[in-house]
C-alpha cells in the first residue's frame, strides 16, 4: 500500500524553517526504513508533500507514527492530511523503487 502525506504550515515560514533541518533528518531515517519514497515543498512553500510505501497490515499505525514522530508536528509547525493510496496505473513502476 501506499499514502500521501500533505503536509501544510501551521506558522510563518521564518519559524518553520527553525525546525527545518531536523525534520529533513527525520525524512532521511523514514527513508532508510523503506517507508519515505519521494519528498519536496510545495511552490509557493505553504508546505510540502510526501509519497509513502506503508505496510498492507498496519497501515493506519504506521501513518499516524509517520505524523506523530514527524518534528514539525512535535513542534506545532505544521500539520499533516494523510491518505491511503492504491494506485493503479503505474504501481509496477513504484513497486520497483
């Protein structure tokens, strides 16, 4: 399965990018797992955007811990919508990555 994770800006940009570094460390150990696939702001930078591999039987777990460990959510910078996703067209593409 996979999930999209928008992610949007609680606070002006000149405080969030306090907390930016951190976060980006973060991403990199999502990354590391298998969990993060691909990640970027948004333009204009009202927030960003990530594309997840989550596991079929924890799905909800593994997305609200993707959320809640996430320092920009520790920190009130930003907040996430998380969706489940089933692609279809192009799922072979992503299953190789």
């Amino acid at each position: 399965m996979y999930a999209l994770a928008i992610i949007r800006y609680r606070r002006p940009l000149e405080e969030v990018v306090n907390v930016t570094n951190a976060h980006r460390a973060y991403l990199g150990e999502l990354k590391a797992q298998g969990i993060l696939i691909a990640s970027g702001p948004f333009d204009p930078r009202i927030g960003g955007g990530l594309l997840l591999r989550v596991p079929d039987g924890d799905v909800a777990g593994t997305l609200d811990r993707v959320r809640d460990n996430d320092p920009y959510v520790k920190s009130g910078m930003a907040q996430y919508e998380l969706l489940a996703w089933n692609p279809g067209i192009g799922k072979e593409e992503l299953d190789k990555l």
